[in-house]
C-alpha cells in the first residue's frame, strides 16, 4: 500500500514536470512563429516585438528588466527620435509655446501621412477671418524658421467647426478654411523663403473634425491649422518624438 502510494506520487512529479516543459515548449514555437511572420519587417520592430513578447509573459519568475548596452541594431527610420530632426523641431516649439503661455494652442501627433503640428485658431486669427493675428504672425515666424531646416515636404490643411458662415468673402467654411490654409503657406514663402515646391496648401471646413462639435470648447478645438510634415515613402513617424 506505501509502495504504492510512493509510486503515485512519484509519478505525479514526473506529470507536473513534463506539463511545465511542454508549455515552455509550445510558447517557444509560438515565439519563433510569430518571429518568422516579422521576417520582412525592420529588425528596430522584431526587437521592439521580442521586448513586448518577453515582457508579457514574465516567463522568469523575478520578472524581467533590461539593461542599458552597446547599440546592436542600429536605429531603424520608422522611430523617430528626440535627436531626430523631427524630433528637434517638436522640442523647440514645445519650448517656445511654454515661454509664451501657449501651450494649449499646440499640440502634436504622429500620423500615417507624418508629423502634424496642430495650431489651434485662436492664436492665428480672429474669429470667421483669415487675416493672420500679430500674435500669430509671431508664431508662425518661430515655426518657419525650423521648417526652412527641413528637407520634409509641408502640407497645411485649414480646418473649422461646423457653424455655418455665410458672408460675402467666404460663402462657406470651405472658403474660409482654404483662404486660412493659403494665408499661412503665403506667410512662409514671403518671411522665411521656403521652397514653393516643398509647400502645399488645402481648406477641408468642418468636413474633418477632431472633436464632436456638441460644445463651444469641441468647436473650437476643431477650429484649427495643422501643419504637416509629410514622411517619405521609407519612412514612419513614430510617437518618440512627441512624447
């Protein structure tokens, strides 16, 4: 009766020890197929992959930490990095809109189409106008001297909310948005000199909102000039360089 006993108990550990390394087993097959999938993608990815896979599963049982080394793949032009170009641009407006309190006037967001630096109304025009403020005539001197360092080619999309504006220089918010949208590119090729062949200028109205326009505060963040520097066909702007 002990000998049995023994002998079940002794097969139980056995069980217990197969069960444990067969998951191990089956979660590194999973590894390396799902490693395979990533083959033709940058290796800055499949890193960044491993580092989430790893992570997530906490195979250790003290966790798992990472330590700071020697670059073993160079950076990949899908991350965009404070250091990058982009990234300094985004640093030095950032900085500059603290010193002037207009933070809440600038934001930032990386996109498939590639970093968009979004003005809000406010701090370029008057409201239903297209003639740029003093107060944003300086901004936007700010911003262009960045750009002109750019290779990046800039797109500037005018945006409003969704009122409807009905005056004999602008019949809609389509005209409204585009003249806003011009306004600005003119502003760049007069002040600053930036390739005319690098500038692109479009009015979208209230056709884009970031924001339902159910409430004043909504409305007027959709009232808005996004400056856009387009990625090239190679690249991805990333969130780095906006963090």
């Amino acid at each position: 009766m002990d000998w049995k006993l023994k002998s079940n108990n002794s097969e139980e550990r056995n069980g217990s020890w197969q069960t444990v390394y067969t998951g191990f087993v089956l979660i590194l097959l999973c590894f390396f197929i799902m490693l395979c999938s990533f083959s033709t993608m940058e290796e800055a990815k499949v890193t960044r992959f491993v580092k989430s896979f790893v992570n997530t599963l906490s195979i250790m049982p003290g966790g798992v930490k990472t330590e700071p080394a020697k670059v073993v793949i160079p950076p990949s032009p899908d991350i965009v990095s404070i250091e990058s170009e982009l990234g300094k641009i985004v640093q030095n407006l950032k900085t500059y809109a603290r010193e002037q309190g207009l933070e809440n006037d600038l934001s930032f967001s990386a996109e498939d189409k590639g970093l968009v630096i979004r003005l809000s109304d406010n701090i370029l025009f008057d409201l239903g106008d297209a003639e740029i403020s003093k107060e944003g005539l300086t901004f936007l001197n700010k911003i262009a001297s960045l750009l002109s360092r750019t290779s990046h080619d800039i797109l500037i999309e005018g945006h409003t909310d969704n009122l409807p504006i009905h005056t004999e220089k602008f019949p809609s918010n389509w005209e409204l948005s585009t003249m806003r949208a011009v306004n600005v590119l003119r502003f760049f090729l007069d002040q600053e000199g930036l390739s005319l062949h690098k500038l692109y200028a479009v009015g979208y109205g209230e056709f884009q909102p970031i924001f339902r326009n159910d409430t004043p505060e909504n409305r007027a963040k959709n009232r808005r000039v996004e400056i856009v520097l387009m990625k090239d066909d190679n690249e991805t702007v990333a969130n780095e360089a906006i963090k």
